[in-house]
C-alpha cells in the first residue's frame, strides 16, 4: 500500500503547519500589539481598575478562543468564522462576520504598520509603514512556512525584551506595590472599556483559525495551538501590565507615550531604553506579519463564495498561498498606513473584532456534543461578553464601527436583490 497522496489541486492551500508553527504564529499575532499600543489608552479608561480590564478581557478572550478552537477543529478551512457562521448560522452571518474581520484588521494591520514607524524612525512613521507592509507581504507571498519561520525570530525576540523590562522594573527602587491597588478613579464603566481596548490585543488566536486550511491534523492541532498561544500570553500581559504600573502607577501609564520606554527610564535602566525600541518595532513587525496572513486568508474564502471578486480566490501554483488577496491586502494597508493615525485604528479595529467573536460564539452554540460543543456557559458568556465590550468602547469607535456594519450589511441585501432579479 503507497503512501497517501499529498498533491493539492491548484486553487487548494498545502498543510504545512504543525503545532508549534501554530502557537508561534498566535504568539506573533498577540503578544506586541497590546504591550506596546494598547496598555496606554486602556489605563487612560481604567485608571487604577487596568488590571481588572486586563483580566476581564482575558476570560472574554478565553471563552471565544474555546469556541473558536472547536469550530475550526470541525470546519478546518481558510475564513474562520466566516465560515462557521455560514455553516452554522446562514450565509448572511458568516458574510457580516468575513466583513467585520477584513475591514477591522485592515485597520489593525495599517496601525501595527505605524507603530512600526514610530519605534523605529520617529518623525517617518508613514514612510517606514509602507515600507514594512511591501517587505512583509513579499514574506507571506513566499509561502506560509517561511513566514512562520520569520514570526518565531521576532516572537523570541519580543519576549527577551518583555522579559527585560519586568525583571528591570519589579527589581528596581522605584517599583512600590501600592501602585497596583484599585482606587476610587476607577469605574465601572472605565474598566468595560478598557477590557475592550485590551481585547484588540488577544484577538491574534484567531489567526491560527484562519489558517485552518495550511494546518496538518487541524482537529489536534488546532485546538492545542490556540490555547498554548493564549496562556502563554495571558502570563506575558499579565506580568507586564503589573511591572510596568508599579514603577509608573495608573497616572504615570496614562500619560506615557512609550510605556515600556518610559518605565525602563523610572526603573534607572536607560540602556534598556533603545532595547525596548527596537523590540517594539520588532513586536509590531511580528503582528503585522500575522495580521497580513489572517486578513488575506478570509479574503481568499469570501472570494471563492463570491462575496468578494472571485479572481482573489487564485492560489500561486508554486508558492501555494492565495498571492492576489495577499497582493490587495498589501496595497490596502499601505494606502491607509500612508494617510492613517495609529490612535483612532484600535478601538475601530476593536469592534470589528468583538462583532467577528460574537458571531463565532453564536455559531459555536449550535455544535451538537458529537461534534464537540463547548460547555453551554462558555459560548454565552462570550457571546454576552464581545456585545458588552464592543458598546462600551469609546463612542466614535462604536459609531465607524456600527457604520462599518451597517454598509456592510447594505452591500450584502443589494447583491441578493440583483442576484434576485437577474435569475
């Protein structure tokens, strides 16, 4: 008996991704954007309440991973929770959620690109932006293997960096633990939108869900990769958050314009300022290279639906990745990372995102036991949680977002009507 066949037919993506590149390329997507982007704004909302935001959204994220992980066991195919919410909840649900991803994590991607610029050359953020993106989707459109080996270089590095600053910071004169108490600055509804601010930064599971179709044995390797990559980062966050606040307290965070920067300077660690720089350009490299992935992936599925224009549906016979929807995603983000502010992309991308995983819990509580349902709190609880957390953020993010959707939704009734009147 030969050896079964691995040929893949010529619009088919090639498993090539075992665990390890699945946690990797989770721990690429999550750990850099919230550290370095989203710690400031969210202890701005929280104030002294930031560690209770942090672990709220920590069990949000945990409960849509779960779901997560046991519909892309079942459905292990490019598109997530596009996909899931066609399955499971009709074509409009998995089409509202492919369009919340993409356009949200368009704006992830142009705001991980501008954080690039401004860590690595202050003053030409946009130009080292759009030199990024071009460089990185040059990397994907090589093959997906070779961009998981570029994302376990900066995920090591990363965390060398992070580890730095705690040890730096918990052993230094200036780190008091009062600082971490909760005073009365904090609120309730200050923490809700800080939870949902810091969620921008968990959301990079959902990129191992994406590549479900480059993914050897999805239904073992799928589930284990998520959640090592969100544990992982859920012990990173949390150690950073807490050395960062006790030589900054909640003001000092609030105000910084580096974080990590500026508690290196307080701890007395200034050669560890220039470190940091550089691990924050190379943490939002990694994210960039990620979100990439993951936005063009669920183009690709769209696309072969025909929601978006079939001929993004194309896979590079050589390379085996989708190069036109990399190609279009590329061109996107390099528009907007041209002309973008990195400020308003989080809470916009945010809500997309909380909308996506809303619709991923909603899916998830239809499984059957035989096809591996999560117990029924988990999806309800994250489901209750991303609608909670999307309408408790900033007023101007729920507004473009709502928008967002809404035109989204638009778009979809017209193609049915004309499709409709065409038949």
């Amino acid at each position: 008996m030969g050896k079964p066949s691995t040929d893949v037919g010529p619009q088919e993506l090639q498993r090539r991704l075992g665990v390890s590149d699945a946690v990797v390329i989770g721990l690429g997507s999550m750990i850099g954007a919230g550290i370095f982007a989203a710690l400031a704004p969210a202890a701005r909302a929280a104030g002294s309440g930031l560690l209770i935001g942090l672990a709220l959204a920590a069990v949000v994220a945990y409960c849509n991973a779960t779901s997560s992980a046991r519909l892309a066991a079942r459905y292990p195919a490019s598109g997530g929770t596009y996909v899931y919410g066609r399955e499971r909840l009709g074509e409009f649900w998995g089409y509202l959620a492919g369009w919340a991803f993409v356009v949200g994590k368009t704006a992830s991607c142009a705001a991980m690109a501008l954080t690039v610029g401004s860590y690595a050359w202050p003053g030409q953020e946009h130009a080292v932006a759009v030199a990024a993106v071009v460089a990185l989707t040059a990397v994907n459109y090589t093959g997906v293997r070779k961009s998981a080996m570029v994302t376990r270089v900066v995920v090591a590095v990363v965390l060398a960096v992070l580890a730095f600053v705690v040890v730096a910071s918990l052993t230094s004169s200036a780190s008091r633990a009062d600082r971490l108490a909760v005073g009365d600055d904090a609120t309730f509804g200050g923490v809700l939108q800080a939870a949902g601010l810091l969620f921008f930064a968990f959301a990079g599971y959902a990129r191992i869900a994406t590549l479900g179709e480059e993914v050897r044995d999805p239904r073992r390797t799928i589930p284990r990769g998520i959640s090592i990559a969100l544990g992982i980062t859920l012990v990173v966050y949390a150690a950073v958050a807490v050395a960062v606040l006790s030589v900054l307290g909640p003001q000092g965070l609030a105000e910084a314009a580096a974080p990590l920067s500026d508690a290196a300077r307080a701890a007395g660690a200034d050669w560890l300022v220039p470190v940091v720089r550089v691990g924050g350009a190379v943490a939002a490299l990694g994210s960039l290279l990620a979100l990439i992935l993951g936005v063009s992936r669920t183009t690709l599925a769209m696309a072969r639906d025909r929601h978006l224009p079939h001929g993004l549906a194309a896979v590079h016979r050589r390379f085996k990745v989708p190069h036109r929807a990399e190609l279009l995603v590329g061109a996107v983000v390099a528009v907007v990372a041209a002309a973008g502010d990195v400020r308003g992309a989080i809470g916009f991308s945010s809500f997309g995102v909380l909308a996506y995983y809303a619709i991923a819990n909603a899916s998830a509580r239809t499984l059957t036991p035989e096809e591996g349902r999560p117990a029924a709190a988990i999806p309800a609880l994250g489901l209750a949680g991303c609608l909670v957390l999307a309408f408790a953020l900033p007023v101007s993010s729920v507004i473009w977002g709502a928008s967002v959707l809404a035109l989204g939704a638009a778009v979809h009734g017209v193609r049915r009507a004309v499709a409709a009147r065409g038949a």
